[in-house]
C-alpha cells in the first residue's frame, strides 16, 4: 500500500518504511541564471528532512533524476555531496538512476541502481525513461517519475497557474504482450518545484510511447489528494471550477 503524504510531492510505503520521490533535480537553479533569472535558495533538504522525521522513514528512495546538470561543475558536485551527506544521518538512501544521472555513482557513494529500475517487495520503480526489466512480472505497482506532472490553470481575466499532481492508472491490455503486471502504475511529482511541466507537453518513455501505458486514461490528483478525472476529461472549466478555493 501506499500513503500519498498530504500537500507534498512524496509519498511513504509502510511495507518498506520507505519514503519515496522523484526528480530533485539538484542544481537547476544554475540553468536559469545562465538564463538571466535569479532563483531564491530552495528549501528542499529541509523539506525532505521534515517529511522523513514526521514519517519515522529508515529509507529513501529516489526514482531518478537526483542531478540536474548532466556534466555538474566539481562546485554542483559538491552541493549534491553535501545534501546527502545530511539525509544519509537519517536514512539509507537508495536511488534508482535517471536520464540526467549519469555518472553519478563516481562522487556519490551510496546504493545506486541502473535507469531500468529495481523491484522490493510488490514495488517496482522506474524513472521512466527506459524498460523495466522482467522483474516488473507479478509486482503490484509500477512507480515512475520523469513526466514532471502539473496541471496548468487558466484564470478568466487574471493568470495561468500550474499544480503539481499524481497519475495514477492501470496499463493498458498490450502490457501483457510484454510483463505479466496488471497492477497499479503511479507517476511521481517532481520534488524540485521548479522542474514541472505540464503533462501534455513533456517527451514520455518507452512504455507510453508503445502503448503500453495511456497517459490519458490515467486519473490526476493534486498533492492535496482533490481528484480531477482522468486526464482525458479534464477540460479548462472544470479545472478552474474545482481549483477556484485554492487561488
């Protein structure tokens, strides 16, 4: 089972006394200053401190993209090095690696696994931008990161905003032409807030490009666990009408 922990982009699975996020995406914030945007300090490490302390988590599990950069500066590095230096006092870190992790486990020494993932008990996790292996076979979910998802809001009159969600779903029947897996497939937030895209805008990996998974066919929750429908009903009205109290 897995608990979605309110108003935060992560979640704990008791099974494992694991808390489990995806895409922190450390150093983005140099990406937008060569841009010209000036980002104010991020309180993730504090955030994900708090999160792990209220849950009494032994583990951490990151499901990709720990790195933002895919060649970080010795100066990133040692900003990646640090951050786990203070989670690793509370939890063992086990991170399964992303599209922009290459390399990583040469400066950071902790249990890193390849980008087609791992499976622990009934889990099994996936960045998302490669094939599971066949250990996928039997398990009761498949949790991914990588899509960044947010639903974007249009307010008649005043402004766009966007929030980050949850996509949830079953795959669809050609899965089994591939893994015996009918379980629960569950598509992880960013944690780093200033990754997110909308759903409908970003690249997907293999399984949903060779329809083994329908994005639109998968419901969408906001991390204050309101439902929207699924992805395919969701239309600009119904958005703003069930969003309105939270402006």
């Amino acid at each position: 089972m897995i608990d979605f922990i309110f108003n935060e982009p992560a979640a704990y699975i008791g099974e494992l006394n694991a808390i489990v996020i995806s895409d922190l995406h450390i150093g983005i914030e140099r990406e937008y200053e060569k841009n010209g945007v000036i980002i104010g300090k991020q309180n993730m490490l504090e955030d994900l401190e708090s999160i792990i302390k209220q849950n009494n988590a032994d583990k951490l599990i990151i499901i990709g993209d720990v790195k933002h950069a895919i060649n970080p500066s010795e100066k990133e590095k040692m900003e990646i090095i640090k951050f786990f230096s203070r989670i690793s006092r509370y939890v063992k870190v086990i991170i399964i690696k992303g599209n922009h992790d290459g390399g990583i486990e040469k400066f950071l020494d902790l249990e890193i696994h390849g980008p087609r993932g791992i499976r622990l008990g009934d889990f099994y996790f996936n960045h998302g931008h490669t094939w599971p292996d066949s250990s996928l076979d039997s398990s009761k979910y498949l949790l991914m990161g990588h899509l960044h998802p947010e639903v974007g809001v249009i307010i008649p009159g005043s402004h766009r905003k966007f929030h980050r969600c949850w996509l949830i779903g079953r795959p669809n029947r050609k899965m089994q032409e591939y893994y015996k897996f009918n379980g629960k497939i569950v598509i992880f937030p960013a944690f780093n807030p200033l990754v997110g895209m909308s759903i409908k805008e970003y690249a997907p990996g293999p399984l949903f490009k060779n329809s083994l998974i329908s994005m639109e066919k998968m419901d969408v929750y906001l991390l204050d666990s309101r439902h929207l429908g699924s992805l395919s009903s969701l239309k600009k009205e119904k958005i703003i009408n069930k969003l309105k109290d939270i402006e």
